[in-house]
C-alpha cells in the first residue's frame, strides 16, 4: 500500500496529494521524499518534518547545503536500489 500525504495552503486549501518515497533520519532530524503520481517530470520533493500527533505533522523547507548533500546521497542510493528489482 502506498503512503501519501496531503499538502494545504495557508488558509488550509488542499493544494495536491503526494506519495511519500521514502522516509528516513539524519543527524537528528526526520525526512521525508515526496513525489506527484500524477505527474511525469519525475519531481522529487525534500523537506525536513517534525511528527506530531494523529498521524499528523509539519513539513519544513531545507535550508542547509549539507543536508541537500545528505539527501541526494539518499535519493541516489534509494534509486539504485530501484533499478535492482
């Protein structure tokens, strides 16, 4: 089964549903690699998050190059693991 989360806006509008990639930790901080389904262009969202309660939680922009640097090891590592199967 897939695992998606919903993004809203501001004013709590639904903007799109993403399904998440893969979920991971690093120096102490969660991350999470979304993707639209929908969508070809192959887009790979990052962002940091803090879990809350009920499933919930709040998604935090990435600000630091060195935890770009981590991601894309991440990503790069999670796609050649695709490309086995």
């Amino acid at each position: 089964m897939d695992k998606t989360v919903t993004i809203f806006d501001e004013q709590g509008n639904e903007v799109e549903n993403l399904e998440i990639l893969l979920e991971f930790e690093g120096d102490g901080q969660n991350y999470v690699l979304l993707h639209n389904p929908d969508s070809d262009d192959g887009e790979v969202m990052a962002f940091k998050y803090d879990k809350e309660d009920k499933g919930e939680g709040k998604l935090l922009p990435i600000e630091d190059d060195a935890e770009w640097d981590m991601i894309e090891e991440v990503l790069g590592a999670f796609e050649d693991e695709q490309e086995d199967f």
